[in-house]
C-alpha cells in the first residue's frame, strides 16, 4: 500500500461553491512502517493543484476519529486540468467540478 504524502481532511469554499483551500495534515512512514501524521497547515487550493502537477506526490481525502485516535483513508485526489481552469476531484471522473466528497467545511 503506498501511504500519501498529504491528508486533506477540512476544506474551505468561496462564494461560488468552489474549494478556495484546504486543510492539510503531512504523513510519514518510518523505516519499520510506522505512519505519523503530522501538523495541521492551511493550503490555497492552487498549492495543492501545483503539487499533483508534479506526480511525484500522492494526496488523499482523511478523516479523523477523535474516540479511536485513528486516521481513515477515504479517497485519492486527482487533478482535472480544463483550459486555465483547475478542479480537485476523488472520482477520476473529468467533471468541471471541484469535488472532494463530504469532507467538512471550516471558516
């Protein structure tokens, strides 16, 4: 299994409905395969764009449970590239839509 690089468990909207930025989490995975998440960092939705361009990191969609103090993977994120228009997807699908599931929002 190939851990992602980034969590994004919160986003942010703007007036239209689009994804304005991200909540983000950085994961590491020590040599005996120990996962650790990391800080919690605030994103504008075009670093995240940026750095999928790069496909040399993995970002997916996480929720945390505070009773079990457990991370669960939801969804890979993707890059939909339309003209200079940019949309963060889970679905593979190439809808001109941003969307990354029912991941709560935060002010």
């Amino acid at each position: 299994m190939i851990t992602a690089d980034f969590y994004i468990y919160k986003i942010k909207k703007d007036g239209q409905g689009n994804i304005a930025g991200v909540r983000i989490r950085r994961v590491d995975v020590d040599q005996d395969g120990k996962v650790t998440v990391k800080g919690s960092r605030y994103a504008v939705k075009g670093l995240i764009c940026d750095l999928l361009k790069t496909n040399k990191l993995k970002i997916q969609t996480a929720a945390y449970s505070k009773n079990q103090k457990l991370w669960t993977v939801l969804n890979d994120v993707s890059l939909v590239v339309e003209g200079d228009k940019e949309y963060l997807r889970i679905d593979g699908e190439h809808t001109l839509k941003d969307d990354l599931g029912t991941l709560p929002e935060f002010l």
